[in-house]
C-alpha cells in the first residue's frame, strides 16, 4: 500500500505485483499520470489495473475520455 502515485509507481517496480488497484486523485502523482507511466515501463507494463473515484459524473467522463476511451473504446462505457 503506498500513500501517493509516486510512491506507489516505485513500490510497483520493486514489487512487481500481480495486479494494482489505485484512486484517481492521489497526491505527488495523480492515477491518470500513475497509469500513463506504469504501461510506459516495459518492466511493469503487464499488471493489469483498476483505478477507482469517488467523483462525480463530469470529472469522470472526462478522466474516461481521456484514458480508457483512447485505450478500449468509448462503447464499453455506453449505457
């Protein structure tokens, strides 16, 4: 468990686990930034993530849009 994106970037290149669950809005290093960063390191690349927010629905279309609609598709996100 680490306390900030930074330090949880760091924790995962030590650790290597097998998968990371992360909050969007973490200090020194946002999950958006964490996630950018964790699949640009080959070393780390492969673990599968789960980044959860508590906020609301504008901020996190936004968060959507700019990360999984790029990586997977903006339909398995349609309701």
């Amino acid at each position: 468990m680490s306390s900030n994106g930074q330090e949880g970037f760091e924790r995962a290149l030590e650790l290597v686990p097998d998968i990371i669950i992360s909050d969007i809005m973490m200090p020194v290093m946002d999950g958006i930034t964490f996630y950018r960063k964790l699949k640009s390191d080959m070393r780390i690349s492969h673990i599968p993530v789960i980044l959860l927010t508590a906020r609301t629905p504008k901020p996190t279309e936004c968060y959507r849009n700019r990360l999984y609609g790029r990586l997977f598709g903006t339909t398995l996100f349609q309701r």
